[in-house]
C-alpha cells in the first residue's frame, strides 16, 4: 500500500512507489527460537499494538488456525508455541493482533506442507506435535549447518533409551514461569522437582516445543542426517560442533576446548570468563569433565537463545553430556 497524492504525475507515482521508504505499511521481524511470551512483546513494540492485544489473541490459538493436533493432551486446547513462524511481516493499517498472529500460524502451516510435514512425523513413528518440538530443540541447540545432526542425536539419544540432558529445556521452564532466561544454570534449576521441562531428570521430549523454528530447523527434524551421533561438542569458532557416537571421544574434544586448542586459541578469555565467571581454562576446570551433573566454578552450564557463540558456552548437557 502506498500514500500517493492527488493529480501526481505518473512519472512522480512511479519513482515514489519504486521507494521502499513510501510504504505506509508497517513491518516486523521476529528471530528464529524465541518463545511465546518473546514474540508477543516484540511485535507489540514494532507495530504499537497493545501487547494486552496480542495475550488476549494467543488465548485462543485454535481461532487463529493451530492444527487440533497440537493438543498437547487430550482434552486440552492446542498450543501456540511452535507456530508463531520467525520471518519479516507487513502490517497493513487494517490489521489486529488477531490477524497478525493469524498470518504467523498460517505461515508455519505453509512450510509444513511444503516440508511434508505430517508424513515425516509418520515416518520416524511421532506425532506431528513431537515433530515440531524436536524442530523447536534442533532451533536451540545448534547452529543451521549443523541442524540435522542436532536432530539425528536426538533420535539416537531417545532411541537408546539416553536423556537428552538440554540446557535449553530448562531455559524455557524458567521463561514460562516469569524469571526469565539466564546465562548459567545451577544444578537446582536443572533438577528442580516442579520443572516438568528438565531433559536432565526426565527422559524422552519435553511437554511441548520451546521455541518458534525456522525453516531450516523444520527441515531438519523431519529430514535429520544419517548417523550414529550421540554427543555433540563445540569445537569451531562459528559455533559449529563436532559430533560423535563415542563418549571417550566427546571428552578428547571437551579436552581440546578447555586446553585452549578449540575455537577460543590460546590465551583466549574461558567461555567461563566470557559469562561472568573469573576461573580461567583449565586451571580450575576438570578433565574430563564432571559427570555428577554440579555445577562447577569453570564447568557450569551457559545456554539460551542466541548464545552460540563458542566463547560463550561451557561443557553444557545442551552438549549431550553422559548421565
């Protein structure tokens, strides 16, 4: 939609509606792995919607078009969280926070169909919501060149009976319950008996996605990687990781990490001094690392959205570490 003015030239109406700039529609963008309780306020922020609007729409994610699989239970209404699609949207003037939402979901429901969403689900024997929740894990715990190995070590893990022991699972019961993300978890959180979301004490998936994925990661989940991949560690400076089916080689890379000869180079500040921690690697750091599941003073767990950068991440269960 452009803003022209009366009796313009046509040569004038041209350049103006060639110009970016002259739309009279508003635009949002929302980042790949954000929650629920994330998106809302960021699009209420771009697009000077009350947020108040947003929450009442997202009580009712049915209304807005989520599929009725995405009960989490029977009995219980769909889930939103999941379907909010990550991209850049026009916001017209006749929009509401209930359209807005609306055209997110159907959004989601495009890239399904176009990925072969519900027979992938069918063919790795889960439901289309299990599906989705291994894209919203796959978004969080990886970055895209290594998303379907991601997904293929959380079959593997599940399949051999392993806990998938990821940090960001927590993460998200700590959004859910208003305290908000944080930079390191301590072992209480971790194992909290109310933290129904805690792939460290709990086996299988957790209850329902904990991000909004992408694209990539959707393809991911439903197209993982062959391999027989168990752990995965990170090793390269783009926060790519390197994975394994051996434990004894998940720790040689641990090794490589914490001695300085991973991604961080000698000398270079620890991932734990990089989130606050003032221990340096690998003074008091052990090798290998604590399996007990403690915290410690260089080993304690880093995670959340948009921390993939390596010199942000300590050996971590988002790492798939060994019970």
């Amino acid at each position: 939609t452009y803003t022209l003015r009366k009796e313009m030239k046509a040569s004038a109406a041209l350049l103006l509606m060639l110009d970016p700039k002259s739309k009279s529609v508003k635009q949002f963008l929302i980042k790949e792995g954000l929650t629920v309780k994330e998106i809302l306020p960021a699009i209420a922020k771009q697009t000077g919607i009350p947020l108040a609007d947003f929450e009442a729409a997202a009580k009712d994610p049915a209304a807005l078009g989520v599929p009725d699989w995405a009960r989490p239970e029977a009995g219980k209404p769909p889930i939103l969280e999941g379907f909010l699609f990550p991209a850049k949207y026009e916001v017209a003037k006749n929009d509401n926070a209930k359209t807005i939402l609306t055209a997110m979901v159907a959004q989601t429901l495009n890239v399904m169909e176009e990925d072969g969403f519900l027979q992938a689900a069918d063919n790795l024997n889960l439901t289309p919501l299990e599906l989705l929740t291994v894209a919203s894990l796959v978004e969080q715990e990886g970055i895209a060149a290594d998303f379907a190995k991601v997904a293929r070590v959380v079959y593997n893990r599940i399949r051999q009976d392993m806990r998938l022991q990821f940090d960001s699972t927590t993460q998200y019961w700590l959004i859910q319950t208003g305290k908000g993300r944080k930079k390191i978890l301590t072992n209480n959180e971790l194992r909290d008996p109310n933290n129904n979301y805690s792939t460290t004490v709990n086996k299988g998936l957790p209850p329902t996605p904990i991000s909004n994925p992408g694209k990539a990661a959707v393809d991911a989940a439903a197209k993982p990687e062959d391999g027989k991949w168990l752990y995965f560690v990170v090793t390269g400076k783009d926060g790519s990781s390197s994975f394994t089916d051996s434990l004894s080689a998940a720790r040689t890379n641990w090794r490589r990490w914490s001695e300085g000869s991973g991604p961080s180079g000698p000398g270079s500040r620890s991932p734990c001094r990089s989130s606050g921690w003032r221990s340096t690697w690998p003074t008091r750091c052990p090798t290998p690392p604590p399996r007990s599941g403690r915290p410690t003073p260089c080993c304690s767990r880093v995670a959340g959205a948009g921390s993939r950068t390596p010199t942000r991440r300590a050996w971590s269960t988002r790492w798939a570490r060994p019970a």
